[in-house]
C-alpha cells in the first residue's frame, strides 16, 4: 500500500520532468507516450488502493520533516482513508481518460509536449492534494494545482484572452488562498499543529469564535478554488483553455479541492453552526446564480462553464446542511458526468473546426453519432433523468436540504434543478437537433477519431450508472456505507426511506423532466420563441447576457482604484514627497556648501586664524563643563 | 572550543575574506590589459571562495548557537580594537549567498562590461572580501571598516558602469547609505565608550563584551534608533526606500545582483546582530512601530510594483515589499518569525538575483527595459521563458519553492505577535501575484510585436549555467527547508531566549500603541 501510494503521484511526476525536460526537442508527435503510460499506471494503483481501503485498510505516513522551525513542525506525509479512495477514484480515471482524449484533440499542436508534461504536472499536484496529510501539504497542493490550472488556461498564449484569463485564474485564486492560508495559520497558533488527525481530535477544545473564524477562513479558500459567488468570475474564463483541459482541471478534478476540503475539515466545520449556515447560503446562492446565467449563454462551453459553478453550489450547499455525503456523491457523480459533457462538447467544436458558438450550429445528430449520444446521457445524468447518476446524487442533496428544516434552500434548488435541465437541454438542441445554421461548418463536420471517442464512451458508463451502483437505496447505498467512517462523528442516524422521500424524489425526477420539455418546446417546435421572451424580458434577460456585470464591478470597484491609487502614491508620495525631501536636502546641503565656501580659500593665514579660534572654543567649552 | 585551530586548522574566515582581495591586487598589479587573464583569475578566485565557503560549512557545527571558527588578535590594544572573526549558522547562510552571487556575476558580466574591464572586476572582488567581513567580523570597529569598505566598490560600480543617469543614482545611494553609516559611527563610539567597565579601561569594540553590557535605557534608545536608522536604510525600509530603484536600473547587471543580493540583507543581519542583543529594552519600546512601518512597506513596495513600466524597476520594487517581510518577522521577536526572516533574506538573494541576471540578459538582447516593448516572447525565447516563470514563481511564494517558507514562517510569526497584523502582511501575497504574474504576461505571453526576435538567439549555456544554480537552491530550499533551517535555528533561538526576560512583562505591544493612539 505504501508503495502504491508514493508512486500514484511519483509516476506523473517523473513523465513530467522526462517529458518537460526532453520532449521539445526529442519527443514531439511521440510525447504523450510516456505521460498516458504514466497515468495509466496511477489509475492501475488508485484501483489497487481503492480495493485496499474497501477491505477496511488505511494508510497514514510520515514521510519526512518538511519544516521545523521554533515550535512550528510540519511534515510531509500520505493519509489514505475512504474520502481519499472517493477522490482518487474520480480523479485518477477522469485524468486517464482526458490523457487519452488529448492525444487526438491536441494532435499537431505545436506545444503537445509542453500540454503532456502540464497535465502530469497537474496529475502529481491534484494527487498530492487528496493524499496530503496536514493542512500545509494541502495548501502547497491547493496552490500547485492552480498554478497547473494557470499554465493550461494560458496554453495558447499569444491569444490575448487566454493570457488574461489565466492570469485572472491565478489571482482569483490567490485572494482565496489568501484566506486559507491565515485560516491555517490560525489553525496552527491555535492548536500548535496542522496535522489532519491531531487537528481535528482538538476540534472540540476550540473556542466557538475562534473555530467560527477558522472554517469561515477555509471557506474563502473553498469558494476561490471551486468558483462559488463572489470569487466565481475565473471559471468562465478558464474556458479559454484547451476542452481537455476544462474537463479534467475545470470541472471534474481542481474545481472540486474545494468540497474536498471542506468535507476533510468536516469536524472542524460541524461545531460551527454560524459556518455551516454561510456554506450552504453560499452554495444554494450560487447554484441558482450560475444556472441563471448559463440559461442564456451562446458559447458551448461557457454554458456547462456556469453549470459547473452551479453544481458545486450544490455541493456546498449539501455539505452546509451537514449531507455530507450527499455533497460527496454528487462530486463523484458530477465529475464523471461533467466531464464527460466536457469532452463531447470538444468532440463537437473538434468536429466544427474550432466553432465554438451554438448559434453556428444545429442538425449535428447524425453526423456525430457517438458524441451526440453520450452527449445525452450525460445530459440526462445532470437533468436527473431517473435512474441516472445525477438522480441519485442530486436527489439525495435535495431531499436532504427539505428533511433538515431548510425548506427555503431547497425551493431554491429544486428551481435550479428545473433551470438545469432546461439549459442542458437547451444546449442539446441548439447543437444537435433542428437545421444547421453554419452549412460551411456542418458540411466539413465529421466524428472525431477513435481515441477521442472511446474515452466518451468509457465515461458515459459511470455517468449512467454510478448512481445506482452507489447510491442504491438511496440513503443506504454502498457510498453510504462506505464513507461512514470518515463522517462517523458529524453524521446524524440513517433514515429511512419513506413515503415523504418517495414524494421528493417523484417530484424533482418530474421537475428534471418538465426542464426538458420546456427546452424542447422552446428550441425545437417553436425556435422563435427564444427571440420572442428574449425581446419580451429584455431587462432580466441583458442582466442574464452580462453575467451582472460582476467583472464590470470588480474593475470599477477593486482593479481601477488600486492602480490609481498605486499610480498615486508613485508619484506623489515617492516621487514628490520622499525623493523630493531627499533632492532638497542635497540642494540645502549644497547652499551651505556655497556659504562656506570662502572659508575655503586656500590662504594658509586664515587656517591658521579658524584653528586659534577653534581652540579658544573649546578651551572655553571645557572651562564650562568643568566649573 | 570552537578557534579556528580545533575546527579547521587554518583561518579559513581570514582566507574567505582577503583571497578576493588579493586576487584583485594581482590582477590590478599583473594583469593589466590582458583581459582573458584577469576574467579568469576572477572567475577562479570566486570560485574558490565558493568552495571554501562549503568546506566552512561542512566543517561548521550546527548543533550550538557558539560562534565558530574564532580568530582573535589585538590590533589596536589602547582603543580596545582587536581583529576578531567568527560566524554563526546565520553568518555562514549569508556568507555561502555571497560568494555564490559573486561566482555567478562573473560570467553574466563577462560580456556586458566594455569599458574598464579590469577595474569592473577587481571592485567586484574587493566587494566580495567587504560583504564576507562584515559577515565575519566579532569586532564593531571591524564591522564598521568592512561596512565602509564594501559601500566604496559599490559606489564605483554604479557610478562608473550604470546607465545614463548613474551620477545622480550612485550620489543618491551614497547620501543615503553614507547618512546610516554615519549614524552607525556616532552611536558605534558612544556604546563603546560607555561599555567600559570603569573609566580609565579602553573603549569595549568587541561584540561579545557589548551584548554583556547593560546600557542604561536612555542610551540604549539612542543607540538603538541610531544603528536601527542605518540598517533600515541598507533593508531598505520604507520611507527610506527611493534610493533603491535609482541605483538599480542605473547599476549594471551585476552591480543589481549584489545589490539586491547582498548588500540589502547587511540590513536584516545587522538588525539581528546588533540592535536585538545589545539593546534589549529599546526593542521592546519600538517593535510596534517597526512593525507598522515593515506592513507598510509590504502594502505600499507591493502597490508600487504593480505600476512600473520598466521591468528592472518593478524587479528593484518588489524588493521593497519582499524585504517588508524580513523586519516584520524580525521584529515579531519570536524563533519561527526571526527563522522566516532569514529564509526571506536568503531566497530572496536568490531569487532577486537571478531575476536581475535575467532582466540583464534580456537587454543584452532586446536593448531596453521596456514592458510594453516586449510582449509574446515566449514564442522566440522559450529557455527564457520557462526560467522566467520559475522564477516568478519562486518569487511570488508558489509553495514547494525557496519563495513559500521564508515568507509562510515570516508571517506565522507576525500573525503569533499580532493577528491583524499577521493578516495586513498577507495581503502583500495576493499583491506579489499580481505583479509578477501580471509582468509576465505583458512581457512573456500574448502577441510578438516583432517577428525580428525570432533571428535573436534563446539562452546561451553561460546564462543557463548562471541561472540554475540559483533555480537549484531555489527547489532545495523549497522542498526541503531544514537543511537551512537547522543552520540558523540555534543562533536565532539563543537571540529570541536572550531577548526573552525583556520581553516578559510586555504583552502585546501592539495592543499598547493602539491604546494609547485611540485612548481605548
């Protein structure tokens, strides 16, 4: 086991290094050997270790002494316990997948080696990240996964956007970070440690404000990392990279470090009921918030961007009730599902030639079989289309947001849930079904290649079937049983499942279902109506186009002060006032200078008279000082 | 004991510091129009001081906070003066920075200067023998004479080899600088006249006797707020930063590397050396203020940065802010803060250092500074590129590099003493984001506004092998801290332990300004 584990994320390492190093200039079209080989074996070993940990064995490791400094001791060390086994789960067969994908969708770009050796890069840090075993490790982890995120959003970096984009990810971030950092820093002046399992066995000595302070800090972190309102505005823009890309770090993996930690910390967060209510405010918040901007968005990708944003909310938003693992299902689910729709949705634009505005598309449903169909089941998946994964994970969230008294959250969600199945499904038909809009664009279409559909296909199986291979029963399914452990102190009695839940469950598989025969009315039998409630709720719907104008806000509010005011204190402050008290020293100096300057003359005589004069006053100084 | 004799066998701090200077008198006397020669006698004695700089630590015990590798002998018995070397785990980390940044600016010079080879080079050895003894030395008057003496070839550097506006640039830096010495001077002589043990005894130079001394509160005030004035201008603290950013753009390459490198951690080692142990009493009455003064300068280096439009300019900048770190997790006056402290001092070397190797390299080819005349140079340099994002990277505190664990320990200890402050100091990690990766953008990423850069040629192996050294340390410090660590843990828990009784009664004393700032 202990090998298994320092080699998951050792392997994607070295390929990194190996191919980071020598693939320019030795590697080039051959680069992605030794990078899939690399995440094929990780996935063969995050297998083995899930086996291991569903046997009922875990792994706790201190490597070695990371820092020591004064009191302050962190080491470097492994935890494998079933929360890691969920994460490594997703983690390790989505990123296999999108390695494979990418030898087809990156195919002749010039920087294939350098998109290789990223990806492992990533694959190491995002491993890292749920192996981790303090709180420190999980930060270094945090960051270097962003970093990972950085480097692939601006892949294509002469493009303007794709540069500015990310740089934005990498800041957004940061200001999170900066909130998880003082969170872990309070963390360690409070108990004197940041190891996981000592952490949390204090959790019931912190004081209440204290501890209240800490979570809400973390949170900060959670929301820059998993794109919760009002640090969402990143995810978007991170579409500039490439659909792999979007797929592994954007939405099936990084995005969800957040609800990972926030399900790690659980026994710091449950004695904070003032943090729980603020993370399921912020998460029920958020879903309908994104689902609302993505009902109107025209690029692909930008619409499963906000749906992304919006899912996570909903895990949040389990995680606050204290579902916790609800929040965790629907994580697993959502990273199998969306990812999947991530990599269609590339399948489609590779099929377009780059294209990537649903106005410009339309009538693809025969011409791409394979990416249509597994375009629907994962669409279906995240409709909660009955029996499907995302029936279950959502369902479970939704059922227990209304059981725990919360019935305000879940009107909220239940109308987000309606919204999602309109909006993916709103996407199906633009893109699919009715006529071509592009014929130039539709004529060229064709499927992708067969190592970019095989990786659709092998994750529509999870995004069909999960749910009911893990979350049957609901309520007492195999997740449940298996994550108990983990949640064995923050987590209420099992329930039943009764004739209330049987009535929830009815009701949100039936409002999943009205979302799509909405889209269907709306995009298929009369497509002037989108035009028409467009012209007809024109204010609501420009608010909806301009996403609220939160960029707008962000530079009006923080970016254009902050240079000003930098702008200010350069010149005026270090440029007039410092430098210009220092420059008028010299000029004083140098007019005193001047006044003495005749003393200076030269003449040996009028030395001789200063030194006598000179004398006199000290002589005269001593005969004071000693009177 | 720890003589030179038991440890070694020979006076290797001695060798350390005067091998570069008489490599210098050698090729000064020898050398003179021969410049193959007189390259690679310096690349070669600076060199060797490389190795003897690792020979001393591997020979240096790190388990005891004792000064180590003593040399004591009488210079000038009447005034109390003796030539008394000795290091500790901090002297040897600094001294370890020095002769390295000096190996690596001899060949990132060796094409650059065109004038006046020969003296370029030797001010650049008698540089190194003035920041090593300042580092050595045991002995305040000895102390003093290596501070002037670095101070001289720096003044030369800058004011012979800078850019076009050098003579207002080196003026400024020795106004400045010469102000703090001559502080330094006047409470340098004050202490040790006062340190006498009765009054017909010589003046106490010697620094082991001076950390014994008690000096009245009064004095010790005084003495502290004038070494402390001096060193702050060296770090440099704001508001005595704006000498900074003249001297470097207008320094050449390697002028900047020692400067930045070097040169402003004799700020922070002072700092530690002096005003911590030999006043006790005063630093608990102005640590709130430095305190205030190092956020300020985090905020405010930071804020600068962000709007420089010359790349060596936001390079000298961000110095302020990084530096901003070091007196804060000094003056938290706890062992995690003062460790972090050093760690910024010496990643900062690094990391500075080769940053401005790099923004040299860079106008070497591109002949100016300009961020807005570059842009998409990733394309034709792409060596280039990736040095600089390590950089960048290790430079804005990207866990796993050099950057991370000086600040992360810096603000651990900042945020022990006071958590608001801990907080306002955090701030300058979201701000050093900003600005380095926003300058790597500009500069690195989006369109090539020339197509000629293509013709111009990536990295050479000689700026390569200037730059990994320094990217080396950077991983090593990063991933695996304690070897530095260990190094200076014991000195700097015997300055906090020493501090300690002082301390006691004092509370937060940052409570108490506010206090008695607002009357609540």
């Amino acid at each position: 086991m202990k090998a298994a584990a320092i080699l998951i994320p050792l392997l994607p390492m070295t390929s990194f290094i190996i191919t980071g190093l020598l693939g320019k200039r030795y590697f080039r079209e051959k680069s992605h050997y030794l990078p899939v080989a690399a995440v094929a074996a990780s996935w063969l070993l995050s297998m083995f270790v899930i086996v291991q940990v569903e046997r009922g064995e875990t792994l706790s490791w201190q490597i070695y002494s990371w820092i020591a400094a004064g009191n302050f001791n962190v080491d470097v060390g492994i935890q494998i316990d079933q929360l890691t086994a969920v994460m490594l789960l997703v983690v390790s067969t989505v990123g296999f997948m999108v390695h494979v994908y990418s030898i087809g969708y990156m195919k002749g770009d010039p920087g294939y080696y350098r998109f290789f050796a990223y990806l492992n890069l990533f694959m190491f840090s995002m491993y890292m990240l749920v192996l981790a075993n303090n709180f420190l490790l999980l930060y270094v982890f945090w960051e270097a996964v962003g970093l990972c995120s950085y480097l692939l959003i601006a892949f294509w970096y002469p493009k303007v956007s794709a540069a500015n984009a990310g740089t934005k990810a990498f800041l957004v971030n940061r200001v999170g970070d900066f909130g998880f950092g003082l969170g872990v820093i309070l963390i360690f002046v409070t108990l004197g440690t940041l190891n996981y399992t000592a952490v949390f066995g204090h959790a019931g000595d912190i004081g209440t404000g204290t501890l209240t302070a800490i979570t809400l800090l973390l949170f900060v972190g959670a929301v820059g990392k998993s794109a919760q309102f009002p640090l969402h505005v990143w995810l978007p823009d991170a579409m500039e990279g490439p659909t792999p890309v979007s797929s592994l770090i954007h939405a099936a993996t990084m995005v969800n470090a957040g609800v990972y930690m926030v399900a790690r910390s659980s026994p710091l967060f449950f004695e904070s009921t003032t943090t729980m209510f603020i993370v399921a405010l912020v998460g029920t918040f958020t879903a309908i918030f994104a689902a609302s901007i993505a009902l109107v968005q025209n690029d692909i990708k930008k619409v499963l961007a906000y749906s992304t944003v919006s899912q996570l909310g909903f895990m949040f938003a389990a995680l606050g009730v204290g579902a916790w693992v609800a929040g965790l299902f629907h994580l697993v689910a959502h990273g199998f599902f969306k990812g999947l729709l991530f990599l269609a949705s590339g399948s489609v634009i590779h099929a377009l030639g780059g294209e990537q505005d649903m106005r410009n598309m339309g009538g693809l449903k025969n011409k791409i079989k394979i990416t249509y169909w597994t375009f629907i089941i994962g669409a279906l998946a995240i409709a909660g289309f009955p029996g499907l994964a995302g029936f279950f994970s959502k369902d479970a969230i939704l059922e227990q947001v209304f059981l725990g008294g919360y019935w305000y959250f879940w009107i909220v969600a239940i109308t987000t849930s309606f919204m999602t199945a309109f909006y993916m499904f709103r996407l199906i038909f633009m893109t699919f079904h009715g006529e071509p809009r592009d014929l130039k664009a539709f004529g060229h279409a064709h499927e992708s290649p067969r190592v970019m559909w095989v990786p659709l296909v092998v994750l529509a199986v999870p995004s069909a079937l999960i749910g009911l291979a893990l979350g049957f029963p609901p309520g007492a399914g195999h997740i449940d049983s298996f994550l108990r452990p983990v949640f064995e102190e923050v987590l209420g009695a099992e329930h039943h499942f009764g004739l209330l839940e049987g009535g929830l469950m009815a009701f949100s598989a039936l409002i999943g279902i009205v979302g799509i025969l909405a889209a269907w009315r709306m995009y298929v039998i009369r497509p002037d109506l989108p035009v028409k409630t467009g012209a007809r709720f024109q204010g609501a719907y420009r608010v909806l186009l301009n996403k609220y104008w939160i960029d707008e806000i962000y530079f009006a509010l923080i970016i254009n002060p902050v240079r000003a005011l930098s702008r200010g204190l350069w010149r005026f402050v270090d440029i007039n006032i410092i430098d210009g008290f220092v420059n008028g020293s010299a000029l004083f100096f140098r007019g005193v200078g001047n006044l003495f300057r005749p003393a200076h003359s030269g003449k040996v005589q009028s030395y001789l008279f200063t030194m006598f004069l000179g004398l006199l006053v000290l002589l005269a100084a001593y005969w004071i000082l000693t009177l | 004991m720890y003589g030179f004799q038991e440890q070694i066998g020979f006076p290797i701090l001695s060798v350390l510091i005067f091998l570069p200077s008489a490599g210098a008198l050698a090729m000064l006397i020898f050398m003179r129009g021969r410049p193959q020669l007189y390259k690679w006698t310096a690349a070669i004695v600076t060199g060797l001081n490389f190795v003897l700089s690792l020979v001393l630590i591997g020979f240096f015990d790190h388990l005891t906070a004792q000064m180590q590798f003593l040399e004591h002998t009488v210079w000038i018995e009447r005034l109390g003066i003796s030539y008394h070397l000795g290091v500790d785990g901090i002297s040897v980390l600094l001294i370890m920075l020095t002769t390295l940044l000096s190996l690596l600016v001899i060949p990132a010079s060796w094409n650059y200067i065109k004038q006046r080879e020969l003296a370029f080079f030797a001010s650049l050895l008698f540089l190194e023998s003035g920041m090593i003894g300042v580092f050595a030395a045991r002995d305040l008057f000895l102390f003093y004479v290596f501070w002037e003496v670095m101070l001289i070839p720096m003044y030369f550097i800058i004011g012979v080899w800078g850019g076009p506006r050098r003579i207002y640039a080196a003026v400024k830096f020795f106004l400045f600088t010469l102000a703090g010495s001559l502080l330094m001077l006047v409470a340098i002589v004050a202490i040790a006249w006062l340190a006498r043990p009765n009054q017909f005894a010589a003046p106490v130079f010697d620094m082991d006797m001076l950390e014994a001394a008690v000096f009245s509160t009064n004095v010790q005030f005084w003495a502290f707020l004038a070494f402390f004035l001096a060193f702050a201008v060296k770090v440099p603290m704001w508001p005595l930063h704006t000498w900074l950013p003249d001297a470097h753009v207008e320094a050449p390459t390697a002028g900047s590397v020692i400067l930045a490198g070097v040169l402003l951690k004799m700020g922070g080692y002072g700092m530690l050396r002096i005003c911590l142990p030999f006043f006790p009493d005063a630093v608990s009455m102005f640590v709130p203020y430095i305190l205030v003064f190092s956020l300020i300068a985090i905020i405010y280096g930071a804020l600068l940065t962000l709007v420089q439009k010359d790349l060596k300019k936001l390079v000298a900048y961000s110095s302020v802010s990084h530096m901003g770190f070091v007196t804060a997790g000094i003056f938290a006056l706890n062992v995690v803060g003062i460790q972090g402290a050093i760690m910024v001092m010496f990643s900062h070397g690094l990391l500075t250092g080769a940053l401005f190797l790099m923004v040299g390299y860079l106008y070497e080819r591109m002949h100016t500074r300009q961020i807005s005349e570059m842009g998409g140079l990733a394309g034709p340099f792409p060596v280039m590129a990736a040095f600089l994002l390590f950089f960048v990277l290790a430079s804005l505190g990207l866990p796993g590099l050099s950057g991370f664990v000086g600040e992360f320990l810096s603000l651990v200890g900042v945020f022990t003493y006071n958590k608001a402050m801990g907080a306002v100091a955090a701030i300058g990690i979201i701000l050093a984001a900003a600005y380095l990766l926003w300058m790597f953008q500009r500069a690195m990423f989006m369109g090539l506004n020339d197509e000629k850069w293509y013709k111009s040629p990536d990295f050479n192996l000689r700026e390569i092998g200037t730059l990994t050294p320094l990217a080396a340390l950077a991983v090593w410090a990063g991933v695996y801290p304690n070897t530095f660590l260990d190094l200076i843990g014991p000195p700097v828990e015997k300055i906090v332990n020493d501090l300690a009784p002082y301390l006691a009664d004092n509370g937060d004393a940052f409570s108490r300004l506010l206090s008695s700032l607002g009357g609540f």
